[in-house]
C-alpha cells in the first residue's frame, strides 16, 4: 500500500515529520500531502491500495505506531491498525461538505505538479488557450457562476476583472492576496500549502481574462511553507512552460513572483498592499481611484484573494452554471471556513452556501467542547461581530450574515463557550485594530485608542453609567470617519457585543461582575473555612501579603490588598479557595 | 549616526543592493534581506540603504519601523513568537503569555539577559486548531498548557547549556 503523511503546518506542528521519520526507517516509502482540514486528529496517516483508492485514515498517529503501520503497508492488512483507524463519526467531517477551493487538499501531493495534473490539473487553462476562449468569454463563464470576493468584501468577480480589462493603461497587474491576517483564519495558508498549483492556475486565468503579463503573490511572513511550497510550484509551472513566456505556444505570457509580506494587518486591505507591495510603508489610498484604474505602479491591478482563485479552474473546467446551482440567491457556491475555538472538531470547512450556522458548529464541527453550552460564534475577525445563539439558523449567505451586524468575513469562525467574556473579546479585538491601525486617519488612529481604553476600563471594573451609550458614540464616529475598511468595520465588534451582550456589559459596569468568570480584576477570591486546614501554603505564596491566618487556623484574604492573581487557588492543596 | 552601535561589516550588503538596484518598488525585499544577514537592522546598515538608494535615512526608517517584522535590536538565540490571535486568545493565550513571562522575566519585545531567548507576540500563526500555539525558530508548538510551555522553554535552554 501506499502511505501518505498529511504535512500542512497544522500537521507538522503536531508531529507530522516524526511520524514521516519513522516510517521511512521503517523501511515505508513516504509520500506526502497537505492539510485534509481535520486538524484535530492530527497526525494523519493515510494508506492507499494498489487500486489507487483510499484504504485507510489513521489519525492521532504517534511515532511508535510506524512499525505496525510499516507492517500493514507491507501486507495490506490493516486489521491490525484498529485503534488508529478514523470513526465513522470523524469520517463524517469530510462528508457533510463539499470541497472546490479545497478539492485536492490533503488528496494530492502539494510539492509535485505531476499530482495536480492528475486530478485534471492545468486542464481549464489549456482548454481557454487550446480552444480561444476570449476573455470575455472567460469573465462570462465567471459572471455566469456568481462568484464574489472571499477576501471578506464579497464583492462580484467578474465585474473587478472586467473594469481592469476595460481599463486603458497599457501594462496591467494581476495580485493575489495572501496575506490572511483576520487572526483565527487558515484557509488560505492551507490552500497554498496544499495545493499551490491550483492557485497558479487561477490566477492565470485570470491574468489571461484581464490582459495581464506580470503577476504577484503578496504572502503574508508568518507562513514560511506556505511561501516554499509556493516557490516549489512556481518553478515546477515555469519548467512545464505554464508560466513565462508564451503559454503553451499560445503567445500568452505571465511571469509571478512572491512577495513576502512584513507584518502589518493593515496590508491587507487593497490599496495598502500595493503601497507595500511598492516598498512603501503599508498605508491606504484613498479610493476612488480604485486600482482596476491606478493600481501597482499606477498601472491598472486587479486583487483577488486566493480562494476567489482557487476556485476559478473548477468554474473554467465545469462551467459556471454549476458552480451557481449550489448556494442561496445572493451567494453562490462553497465558502471555506476555519472552524476553531471552543469547537469539538475543528479545522477546515468548505459547504455550500445556504447551509445554516447551526449545521457548521453542530452537525459538522460537533458542537462544544468539555459538555459546555454555546455562547457565540465570532465571524469576519476584527471586521466581523460575535453572532449569538439565538441566530444559529443564520443562513451562510452575504446578506443575511449582513444583516445580524457580523460579516461573512474571509472564514475565521471562532466558537465560543460560556466561559467566554464578550465584553473581553470586544476588547481583545480594539487592542488588535488600536495596534494596527496604521495611524493616517485620526479617526481610526484614535477612536481605536478611546475604544479600547474604555472596554479595558469596563474590563478592570472601572466602568461609569453611560459607557456603552459613549462606545455607540464613538463606534458611529470611528465608521463614518476612517479612510478605510480596517478603522470603517473596526467597531463591529464592539457593536455585535453590546447589541446581543449589553446584560454582560451591564454586570460589569454596574455590579462589578464578569458573569463569565473570565475579567481576572472582576474576580472574588475567598477561602472556605471548612476545608482550609491552615497549612498557610496560600499565604507563603500570595505576592500582595493579603492572606492571613495562624498556623492550623482558617486563614481569610483581605479583599482590599488581593491582585487577583490566582496563586492562592494553585498553591491549595485542599480545594479551600473558591473564585467566584 | 548613532554611537551605540557597533560596526556592521556592509560589504555582506552590496550584493543585495546590486541585485535590486533596477527595481525602485524593493525597499521592503531589501530591508527583508539586510535582516537575515544582520539578524536585525543596525542604523548603519538603514543608512546605508538609504544612500545606495537614494533615499533619505528617514524614508527607510519609516519603513522599517511600520512593519512588525523588522528589528532595530539584535533579537535572542531563539526568538519565540507567541500567538495572541482570536483562537487561542478564546483557548487560554493570556495564561501561556504568564508562563513565560514568569519563567523567562521578560516581556513582549524583550529579550532575556543572557540573549536566549526573546519573547514576541504576534496575531495568528495559522495553526488556530492547535490553539495556543507558539512558534520558536520555525518550530511550532500547540496545544499548550502553562507547564507544557514552561517546559519547553527550559529544555531549550538546557539544550543550549549542554552545548
Ligand atoms: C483591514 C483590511 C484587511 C484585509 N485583509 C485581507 C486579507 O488578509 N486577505 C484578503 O484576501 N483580503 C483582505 N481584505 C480585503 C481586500 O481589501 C480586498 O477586498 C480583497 O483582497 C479582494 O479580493 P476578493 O475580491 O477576491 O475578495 C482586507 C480588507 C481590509 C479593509
Ligand atoms: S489564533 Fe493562534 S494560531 Fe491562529
């Protein structure tokens, strides 16, 4: 049999390259593949019959295992292999969904073009070539399918390349986004490292559609396999005469080349990531000019991000019309979600759209992790807002995840639980935009500020009467004001909390309480007379000296010196000091 | 220029300014290399890009300043980046942040006084299913607990006294 390692960073991190070492010492020929989305039973080993087909998934594989598994693949028996083999209710992650942008992840090997080809690689672009395809007749298959933005805005794709086709300006620019910088979020990343192939050949299509010969890819830093795999890709295409200088005989040309990002959330947006791109510092223009008229070197540019990319050879290759059977009225097609979080079976996501929130979290993701309740679902990252439970049956769709205030969002979908603090997570996403805002605008550069300060303030228990009406105040100022779309979307969740959360708000302005338990300055430490055997453990360790107590007597904390820092409840051997 | 810092051995960037020198959109890729050959960026090197670029000091330095990537400090042995991204923030991030603080006495963007270790955080490495993660050289680490990255550090560090 044939044995296969998944080796996406989610799977490298769990100890995906031990596994790998192990096995090849074990006398295995190793192959490899990329992300399969199901990062929670990482490591996972797959084994293939000489049928070609999939004969087993291992999961959670360890390196001791390598012997037995070298075993199995030897003889082709695989009883032996029991208690590694994937459950039928793991098996059913990858069957409730539908896969496009992600249909060769975790199946092909991300670092061999031969494997692309074989699942009908490169076919949609030697087909718009072979048989003149115009590219408007490109941009028609596309706008037949309805496939919008999945960097967030959704914006319609054939109508970006359109206007950079129809825009004059000689020489033309085609940019992929691939700085996924929504924290939470790895579509993207695992799209690159899996199957890098089929965002070359989405963006030659695209590049051909537009008139472009010259094409970036912007990778964000923090994902170095990503940018290696890539790089690998690139040479493979540009040996096999897929990428350079007349395409296949067809006197097309497009070169592309990799533009590692420096860290900036900010670059993101479109108009930063050609200041950046330029080797400037990453700060937004103004728009109009929209790039399709004044984009890199103010030539016209036309930016997708790369699921938009990854699912154009399928559109090319069956048609829009198939693509637009799947979905709602408004939103057509799959959309990949990184489910994560608080969540049972998290990982990589893709469903047509239509599907409920409900049947992502809980049919497919398994619903909450450690037998807690659902408190909300945060989308769209610090753009997004925090859906709460009685939106579940949300349907995935622009406009109906418009209209509950949170977005659509590139895909970052993280779960939370009970023990989650909204009024915390509001302030976790101001810390991120106040630090990333890139300071242009005054609006953006010090609303931020003021947000932030002032949930940090509610955190700590200093809030005052008035302040969610002050944060709605600011939150109106900051969207009507800021230059672009990071200060713009920045107070959504802010506004998401305090319209599904506003009794969260409440307790901690007014009673001083954190009723998830989570705001550390909210808390209440006390011993339990009971059980407190006076070994003055708690004492010893308390760095305010607020524990007192005769040695085999009760000991008490004196709540006016406490700094809450929780060492009394670690340093207890007896469970005495409850938190509250 | 400025005198606490030492001599950097600028022949190492000639080629790199060579390389780019007919590309006029490469501030960014060349101040990405000048940092892999210095480990960070000294202020002779930024002026030196400045005036093979014709540039002034204070363009590259505004650049180099905006993007968290670049260093104007020499960083540790081992530069750990820690995620404070939505995912692991949500699975306990703020806790592993103590840990290591407690265990090293460094905060974010310092660097312990024995130059091992320096402590970054960051938003999101792109393992979020394996929340909280940390990323020490090009390692990454997930499912952290307290102890467990506690541990690692102090292995680290072990390793690097047997040396
Ligand atoms: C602050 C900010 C950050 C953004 N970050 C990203 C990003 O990381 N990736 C992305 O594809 N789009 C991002 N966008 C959206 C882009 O500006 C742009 O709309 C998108 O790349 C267009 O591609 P699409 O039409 O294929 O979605 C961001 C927008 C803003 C305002
Ligand atoms: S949020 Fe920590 S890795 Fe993504």
């Amino acid at each position: 049999m044939r044995v296969v390692v998944g080796e996406g960073s989610c799977g490298i991190a769990a100890g995906a390259l031990a596994v790998h070492r192990a096995l090849e010492e074990n006398g295995c020929e190793v192959g490899i593949t990329g992300c399969i989305g199901m990062c929670y039973l990482e490591p996972i080993v797959d084994l293939y019959g000489d049928d070609g087909a999939l004969a087993a998934r291992l999961v959670k594989v360890g390196e001791a295992d390598a012997p037995r598994i070298a075993q199995a693949a030897k003889s082709g028996d695989v009883t032996g292999l029991g208690d590694l083999l994937i459950t039928g209710e793991d098996r059913s992650f990858l069957e409730k969904q539908t896969r496009i942008a992600l249909r060769n992840c975790g199946i092909i090997d991300p670092e061999s073009i031969e494997s692309y080809r074989s699942a009908g690689g490169y076919e949609a672009i030697s087909k718009i070539l072979r048989e003149g395809m115009t590219g408007e007749d490109v941009i028609g298959e596309i706008r037949t399918s309805g496939l919008a933005g999945r960097g967030g805005a959704g914006f319609p794709t054939w109508f970006k390349w359109n206007a950079a086709r129809n825009s004059k300006g000689g020489e033309k620019f085609l940019v992929c986004n691939a700085d996924e910088g929504d924290p939470g979020a790895f579509m993207d990343r695992a799209v690159i490292e899996s199957d890098p192939h089929s965002l070359i050949e989405g963006m030659l299509i695209a590049a051909y559609a537009i008139g472009a010969e010259k094409a970036f890819v912007y990778v964000r830093a923090e994902y170095p396999l990503a940018i290696v795999r890539l790089e690998k890709a690139i040479a493979q295409a540009e040996k096999a005469n897929l990428l350079g200088a007349d395409i296949l005989g067809s006197g097309f040309s497009c070169s592309l080349r990799i533009k590692a990002g420096a860290g900036a959330f900010v670059c993101g947006e479109e108009t930063a990531l050609i200041e950046s791109l330029e080797g400037n510092r990453g700060m937004p223009r103004l728009k109009p000019p929209f790039p399709a008229e004044k984009g890199f070197d103010g030539k016209p540019s036309n930016i997708n991000n790369v699921e938009t990319f990854a699912n154009v050879a399928w559109i090319i290759r069956n048609g829009g019309a198939a693509f637009a059977a799947m979905g709602t009225e408004t939103s057509k097609g799959t959309k990949v979600f990184a489910l994560t979080g608080k969540i049972r079976r998290g990982g990589l996501v893709e469903i047509p759209m239509g599907l409920t929130l409900r049947d992502v979290i809980f049919d497919i993701g398994g619903g909450i992790r450690d037998g807690k309740k659902f408190k909300a679902v945060q989308m769209g990252g610090p753009s997004g807002g925090c859906i709460p439970e009685s939106l579940l049956d949300t349907l995935i769709d622009y406009k109906a995840l418009g209209a509950t205030g949170a977005i659509m969002g590139s895909g970052g979908m993280v779960v939370m639980d009970e023990s989650t603090c909204m009024v915390n997570m509001a302030r976790f996403f101001l810390d991120f935009t106040a630090k990333e805002s890139c300071g242009k605008c005054v609006h953006c550069r010090i609303g931020t500020k003021r947000l932030h300060e002032t949930l940090v303030r509610i955190t700590e228990g200093k809030g005052r009467e008035g302040d969610v009406e002050l944060l709605e105040e600011l939150c109106r100022g900051i969207k009507d004001g800021a230059l672009c779309g990071l200060g713009q979307t920045a107070p959504n969740p802010v506004l998401t909390t305090i319209r599904y959360f506003r009794d969260e708000y409440d307790a901690h302005i007014r009673a001083k309480r954190c009723p998830a338990g989570e705001c550390a300055a909210l808390r209440t430490y006390s011993i339990d007379s009971g059980k407190c055997v006076g070994c003055t453990a708690c004492a010893k360790k308390c760095p305010a000296g607020a524990i007192a107590g005769d040695l085999k007597k009760p000991h008490v904390i004196d709540e006016s010196k406490c700094v809450k820092c929780g060492e009394c409840v670690k340093a207890c051997r007896f469970g005495a000091v409850s938190v509250k | 220029m400025c005198k606490n810092c030492s001599k950097s051995d600028l022949a190492l960037l000639d080629p790199v300014l060579e390389e780019f020198a007919g590309d006029n959109h490469a501030l960014v890729a060349i101040l990405q290399r000048a940092q892999e050959i210095y480990g960070h960026l000294p202020c002779d090197v930024i002026y030196r890009i400045a005036e093979k670029r014709g540039l002034s000091p204070a363009k590259v330095m505004g650049v180099a300043t905006f993007y968290s990537q670049f260093r104007l400090k020499p960083v540790g042995k081992n530069l750990i980046l820690l995620c404070k991204g939505t995912a692991c923030h949500v699975n306990g991030a703020d806790s592993i942040a103590k840990a290591l603080k407690d265990e090293l006495g460094i905060s974010d963007g310092e660097t312990t006084a024995d130059g091992l270790f320096t402590l970054n955080e960051v938003a999101c490495l792109g393992c979020c299913s394996l929340s909280p993660v940390m990323m020490i050289n090009e390692t990454t680490y997930g499912s952290l607990t307290p102890e467990k990255a506690k541990e690692i550090v102090r292995s680290i560090k072990a390793e690097g006294e047997r040396q």
